[in-house]
C-alpha cells in the first residue's frame, strides 16, 4: 500500500507524462521522415531513376548589397560527392557534381562540396553564373542560368 505523500507524487506526475506523450506525438505526426529531406538511401541501387534535377536560387539579396555573391544550389535524383570517372557512371544512386561558369569565361571550375557558391570581387553591373548539373563523367544533366546586377555600393569600403 503507498503512502499519501507516494500517491500525491504519482499524481502530479501523470498531467507531464501525458503532457510529453502529446508533444511528442504532435512532432512525430508533423515530422518528415529522414527519406522525406535526404532522399532514398544511398547503400539501396534504385531502378528506374528519374531525371536528376538542378534547383539554383538566386544571390541572397543581403550579401549581393555587400558586394559579395552567395548561391545556395541543390540538386534532386543525383548526390553531391567526390567521385569521378567513367566507372562511376554505373552508380545508383546517381552521383555528380557541378561546374560553375561566371560571365561566358572560356573556363569553368567543378564543384563537389554540395555548399553554397560563393563569388566576391565582380565589378558593379550585371552578370551571369551558369550552374550545371553534371554526372561522375562531366556530361550536363541539368543546368540553370541566374542573373543579377552587383550594385554600386553604399560605402567605399565595399567588401568588409
């Protein structure tokens, strides 16, 4: 038998489980799964893979008044990593990387990072960064052109 002081305690404690159990099953009801946001497992070949798929956003406004260029980019049906060549092509899921060209310039560089593209030191006015999309082999999957106008700067002291 408990005593009224161990009773009392017991009841107390039951409106903050019950509390908890609600918070928890309102977040696990309203969370995505880790297969919604990351994609499907890498370790699992998939059949029948859709198109990899470039989304490129444009230069976040509060850095390209600064001077600076910031590109958030991701990438659908294709994962972002280190791993090029011929042979990778059979990978599944699929693998690549980007390639970056500034202005029309003969040249590009690759990107594997999967981070943002950053770009500082362009003079004032428009410009372009093409983006591309592109397999363990450097053939263009996808791509997407983003246009903006670096603007004079409010300061002399421009880029601190």
């Amino acid at each position: 038998m408990r005593s009224f002081a161990e009773a009392r305690t017991m009841m107390r404690s039951i409106p903050l489980a019950l509390s908890g159990a609600l918070i928890m099953t309102a977040t696990s009801a309203s969370a995505q799964s880790a297969r919604d946001v990351r994609g499907p497992a890498a370790v699992v070949p998939i059949e029948n893979e859709p198109p990899a798929r470039l989304i490129v956003d444009p230069p976040i406004p509060e850095a390209l008044a600064k001077g600076r260029v910031f590109i958030q980019y991701r990438a659908e049906n294709l994962r972002i990593i280190q791993v090029f060549g011929p042979a990778a092509l059979d990978v599944s899921p699929r693998i690549g990387h980007i390639h970056v060209t500034v202005d029309d310039l003969p040249w590009h560089w690759a990107d594997a990072s999967g981070e943002q593209i950053i770009l500082t030191g362009l003079p004032v006015g428009p410009h372009k960064v093409l983006v591309e999309l592109v397999n363990a082999n450097h053939q263009t999957l996808d791509q997407r052109t983003i246009r903006f106008v670096v603007p004079v700067l409010a300061t002399s002291a421009g880029h601190q």
